[in-house]
C-alpha cells in the first residue's frame, strides 16, 4: 500500500489524487513557480510505502501482522492437520481400557466418527475433492502427501526440512503419528530462534562494520543543533524557489554563503532536518558534514569522506559487498583505507541509490587547499549523477571563484527568524512579566530591523 505526504505541513493522502489537489489548493505560492511540488520527482519522493504491508495466510486468506502472528497462526493449521490424523477407537479399544468410553463418546458423531470436529477446516485445509475421508476404514491410510501439499504452500520453504513432516496412520490398532503437535510447536519455535539469532548476528556486523569506517557519529551534533532551532525559523529557506529548485528541479549544486554570525550552521541543521522527515525514503540517502567539528583534525578530507560513507551504509539494509571487503582486507589489520579507496567505495554504493543528498558546512573552516580538495572529492563524487550537493561558506573570493556557475542563496538573518527569537529571549530575562506588550514589539522590532541580516 502507498500513501503520498504533503512536505509542507506533514499530512498524508491514500491517494495520488488527493495529493494533488491539496498542494493546488493550499500551496498555490510553491506550485505556481513551475509547479514543483506536482513534478515527477517531488510525486516519486513523496510517495511511501507502508512500514508494514499486509500478508495473509496462505490457507485462509486472513490477514496477519507480521512474522509472529504468522508463525502461530499456521502452527494452529498444523496442528489441526495432526488432529485429522488422530483415528477413533475401535471395540478393542473400548473393551480394554472402559474408562475411554466415555471421553471418547463425548467427541463422536453418531457414526462414530469425529467428522465434525474438523468440517469447517477440512474445506480450508485441503481443496475439494482433495481432502482425507472423514470416515477412514481401518484399511486406510492417510499418507504423508498431505502433509506435504500443505508444507507446500508455506513461504519460506528453505528452512522447513519436509522429509521430518513424513506422516503415516494406519486405521488399525497399530495407528502412529508424527510428528506430534509438541513437534510442530518446537520447530516453529526452533526456527523463530535461529531467526532472532542471524538477526542480532547480522546486526552487530552492520554496527561493527559501520563503526570501523568512520568512529563518527554526527547524529548527536546535528540533535544538539536543531535543538537550539527556535519554531518556525530557517522556512523561508526551505520555502524559497531555489531551495526547491535544488531538491527537484535541475540544479546539482546550492551555494550558501554567509557572513560569520548569520546562522549558516543552524540552516544546514534545518535542511538536514528537513531532508530526513520529508526526503529520505527507500533509495534517497541523506548525508551531511559540519566542518567546524573537524577543523584541527589530520587529513580531515579522508574523514569526511569516511564519514560520509558511514552515514551511507547505516542507511542500507546490509552491508553493500564492496564496503565488506573494504572491511575484510584492512581491519585485521589494523588499518584504514586510503582516500582514493573509500571515494571509489562511495561510488559504488550511491549507485545503490537513486539520489543523494550532500550538505556541506563551513568550507572556509579548512585552509584553502584542504577546503579545495574536498570539494574536488565532492565533484568526484557527483560525477555519478546522482549526488546533489549544497555548500554553505562564508564570501571568501577564492571560493566564490569556485562556485562562479552554480547557483547561490544567500544566507542572511530574516526578520521572520529575528523576531521569535527576540521574543523568546526576552521570555528568559529575570522580571520579563514586568514588560507591557506595546514595549515588547517594541524591542522586538528595533533589534530585529538593526540586525543588519547577523
């Protein structure tokens, strides 16, 4: 099942019709500068599955939540089956042990049969025409096949072995079964384990390997930062033409600069933030980097780099196979690979992907010949055609030389963003309560427009 979600205000539509209609009638400002947010890309990076799709039983066609309740709901179909094995007590029964003459009497039909225990499952159980006799002779026999026709239909055939399903009941005094329900009931929870096993086995080796390829965790940087994201600030940002432009239009490349006070950081901690709610899905990774966290760092491009390989790989589902032998050949070692290999390695991985997005902060945080050559690794990186890039900096002349084709917005304090702020660090003064509302504005309005954009 497919819903669509609206990346303005978060709500979400079953269908694609809907969709649209609500981005015509309540976005009109975004969807009159050519329509951005009703293009292919924006529909195709809206649209999400759902986290759990539906399964049904294979027998009945009921609807199941997911591996648990799907276990347990097929080992009662089994067990079930195992009942329909079980044969009635003859006279010789009776005659030897009296006291089973009334439990089993309680059950029987008046034929002496158990038909109608089982009715209403034989039907599901077995296709017509295709099902045990309910009134089995002592001559008969129900062979294994059924079992088999039954296993037959389960998913997830390579970790059942069949031939331990083998049933034989002679309608005699000789009658066996197996195996038993108990038997049923153990190997389902036998392979639920194994299954919990190569789980957490292959979660560890997704942490370990990810962990190896960079140490860095910027997840708790970037928390810490939006933290400090006073509500409703940076949209202008991501309302403006450009910045939707970068996310679904043509443009590869978005360059951000920004005086030293204007709020660069807390911008790219805005975008990331946005990217991950309304971007990233199935196929789009998302990957950032704050160069301020690094500046007095040795050979800080192969830590960007690495990092960025990392966040990459923890988006995966596994761990790509060129990232394995990657891990493979050096960690034995005790050593990291070099540059060249890990730009190689990421190339291979974003071709898993169908697009990337790249944000980059404070490139002037580097001298100009390390700022430099991670732009280069940055360029090698796009040459996929799949990497979007943005770069926030400040109007250094050399990097702007740099970024002389690409197109820039620029990075300022809005009016919009100064006044809550303003507002709310008036709220924090000791004796605020003290202030009338008119002064307020007031305050708020002189130390919003003086500003001067910082």
């Amino acid at each position: 099942m497919c819903f669509w979600r609206c990346p303005k205000d978060e709500i979400e539509f079953e269908n694609l019709s809907a969709y649209e209609d609500h981005i015509i009638t309540q976005h009109p400002a975004a969807t009159a500068a050519g329509n951005k947010l009703l293009s292919d890309g924006v529909l195709e990076t809206q649209r999400f599955l759902t986290e759990q799709p539906s399964r049904s039983c294979p027998f009945c066609d009921v609807d199941l939540g997911g591996v648990e309740e799907m276990y347990d709901h097929i080992g009662g179909h089994l067990e079930t089956v195992a009942m329909l094995a079980i044969p009635t007590l003859d006279d010789r029964d009776l005659q030897s042990n009296p006291d089973a003459a009334s439990s089993e009497a309680a059950g029987r039909d008046v034929d002496g049969s158990r038909k109608n225990d089982f009715e209403e499952a034989l039907p599901v159980l077995f296709p017509e025409n295709d099902h045990p006799d309910h009134h089995p002779s002592a001559e008969q026999q129900m062979s294994g096949s059924n079992f088999e026709r039954l296993l037959a239909r389960l998913p997830c055939q390579e970790a059942l072995d069949t031939s331990a399903w083998a049933v034989t009941v002679n309608w005699s005094d000789n009658a066996t079964i197996e195996p038993s329900s108990d038997t049923i009931r153990n190997d389902s929870q036998t392979i639920k384990e194994d299954l919990s096993i190569q789980q957490e086995q292959s979660r560890l080796r997704h942490r370990t390997i990810t962990t190896w390829v960079s140490p860095i965790d910027l997840a708790e940087l970037q928390a810490k930062i939006i933290g400090t994201r006073q509500q409703g600030t940076g949209v202008w940002f991501t309302d403006s033409t450009m910045f939707l432009d970068w996310l679904y239009g043509s443009n590869q490349t978005l360059f951000c600069p920004g005086e030293h006070g204007t709020g660069k950081t807390i911008i790219v901690a805005i975008v990331v933030d946005y990217l991950w709610k309304y971007i990233q899905a199935e196929g789009i990774g998302v990957a950032y980097f704050y160069c301020d966290f690094l500046k007095e760092a040795d050979q800080p491009v192969v830590i960007i780099a690495a990092t960025i390989l990392r966040q990459l790989v923890q988006q995966h589902r596994s761990i790509p196979s060129t990232v394995a032998a990657l891990y493979e050949r050096y960690a034995g070692l005790g050593k990291q690979a070099s540059l060249d290999e890990i730009v190689r390695t990421l190339q291979v991985v974003i071709s898993d992907y169908t697009q990337i997005y790249l944000v980059i902060d404070g490139l002037d945080e580097y001298p100009k010949d390390t700022g430099f050559h991670l732009l280069s690794v940055c360029r090698q990186l796009q040459s996929t055609g799949r990497v979007r890039l943005m770069v926030t900096s400040r109007p250094e002349s050399e990097i702007l030389q740099h970024f002389k084709a690409a197109p820039t917005l620029e990075i300022r304090a809005e009016s919009s963003d100064l006044s809550p702020y303003v507002a709310d660090q008036i709220s924090r003064l000791p004796r605020h309560e003290l202030l009338s509302d008119k002064l307020r504005q007031e305050i708020v309005h002189r130390i919003s427009t003086r500003a001067g954009g910082l």
